[in-house]
C-alpha cells in the first residue's frame, strides 16, 4: 500500500515538474518573440544570429573561443557573407585586424595570395611597422614609399618608391597604434632579403615622397653688382687711391729741386 501511494507521489511530482519546465520554456519563448517583435519593430528589419569579435583581434593572431561570440543583428545592416556561428570563425588565422564588436566575415581570413595583387616582377614581403613609423598611420596601399633604416647610430634608405599592398587594418584605413602592426611592401626580388634583414635589426620608417623641390635661381647680373657696390670699393680701388696718396712724398724732392729760388755764387736770392 506504502509501495503504491510512493508511486503515486512520485508520478505527480514528475508531473508537476514537467508543467513547471514546460510553463518555463513557453515563458522564455514568450519573452523572446516579445524581445524580436521590439527588435523589429524598433529597426524595421529582421534580426538574425552572427559572429562577433569580442576584443581586437590582431593580424597573424589565431582566433580561439573567448574571441568570438554570438548576437543578434539586423539583417539588413549585415555584410551577405558574415559568418552565422562561433565555429566559423574559431581555429583561423586572421589575415587582417578585427575589431572589436565587429562582425566576422570570411575576408578577415583571405591568404595573401588571394588577397594581394603583386605587380609583375615584385615580391610581396610583409614587415613590423608601427604608426608612428608610417607618417602617423598615413600609409596606405597603393602608395608609394621611400623605406629607410633607422639603428642607434646611422640611417640610411634602401628602397625608393615602392608599392605599398596592404597594412594590418587592410581596407578601413591606414595602421593604427599597435606593436602588431604590419605593411606588406611589393619589392624587387634583389632588395627582399636586405628589407628582411633590416626588419631584423633595425626600425623600418616609411616615408611618403612630396612634389619635386624647384632649385633656387640664381641672383640677376645687376643685383650682384648692387651687391658688390653695397660692400664697397674693391681691392684694386684702394690700392691706386693708396698709390695715389703716396705720390706726393715721393716727388717731393724733385719739386723742392726745381722749384726752390736758385741763388748765385754771392749767396744772394734771385
């Protein structure tokens, strides 16, 4: 009888709880189409599920689980290719900077070789570069560089003009203030392994050309002579004028000779 009435109580109980789960699911379904009616109502458009980055991912940096995460977004405010699941985007290598609260597309991921159109000739090589290497995060690709070697003592440029392809925020813009930061240069197959080799050693800086500097013409012929007039008399001047100012000295004998009263024998004056 005690077997029966357990049974009993323990088939309600199970019961009970099914209907609480039960009245709990409906409850959480409930809040949740109530929560994507406002959604849509609010942004007018559908939401769905996508991946997101949870901090900033850098360019090289192998995406893990703490990474990413899941949110709603608006439908019509998504890219066509971002990436619906956390495991999408988790184990691959990023091949440019993530931000943070950005959704993860596919792009973030290209290989280089899909991404980069390296000119007929060239070499693509990717270096260290911070922003304050770059004229402040100026640097962008499809520009054109002078590439110098910075150490503690010396400087010197080892590559003019070179193509730039990519940085590290690849399409958004130039490179932001990060150690992580890179530009992948398109370089003559000779110069590669010296960038390398520098990359190494010393500090890269990439340097954006100006226009071309005009000479500074020369003076006209009459300012140079009012120049030389301003300065004073020349040498050769104050050479006769001195010459001059002897003259008398030296012809005064002569003169006192002939033209001194002559006096005859008797002493007397004529």
């Amino acid at each position: 009888m005690k077997q029966k009435q357990m049974t009993a109580i323990a088939i309600g109980c199970g019961a009970v709880c099914a209907l609480c789960v039960g009245a709990f699911m409906a409850s959480v379904q409930g809040q949740a189409d109530a929560a994507r009616a406002e959604a849509l109502a609010r942004y007018g458009g559908e939401q769905v599920e996508v991946c997101v980055a949870t901090r900033d991912i850098a360019a090289g940096e192998r995406v893990d689980l703490s990474s990413v995460e899941t949110k709603l977004w608006v439908a019509d405010l998504l890219p066509e290719d971002a990436l619906r699941s956390t495991g999408d985007a988790v184990g691959r290598i990023a091949t440019s900077s993530i931000l943070k609260g950005e959704v993860v597309s596919p792009k973030r991921f290209e290989s280089a070789r899909d991404a980069l159109d390296v000119p007929a000739g060239k070499e693509a090589v990717s270096v260290p570069a911070k922003a304050v290497q770059a004229v402040g995060g100026a640097v962008r690709p499809g520009m054109s560089v002078d590439v110098y070697a910075a150490g503690d003592s010396s400087t010197a440029l080892i590559a003019n003009e070179v193509l730039v392809l990519a940085t590290s925020v690849g399409d958004s813009g130039g490179l932001v203030s990060s150690d992580s930061g890179w530009i992948t240069l398109a370089v003559d197959p000779a110069k590669v392994q010296e960038v390398i080799a520098a990359s190494n050693k010393m500090s890269l800086h990439f340097v954006i050309p100006g226009e071309q500097v005009e000479s500074v013409p020369e003076a006209p012929a009459d300012v140079s002579d009012a120049s030389a007039s301003a300065q004073g008399p020349s040498s050769d001047g104050a050479q006769a004028r001195s010459e001059s100012d002897e003259a008398p000295s030296s012809a005064s004998p002569a003169s006192s000779a002939s033209g001194a009263p002559a006096s005859d024998e008797d002493g007397e004056q004529r």
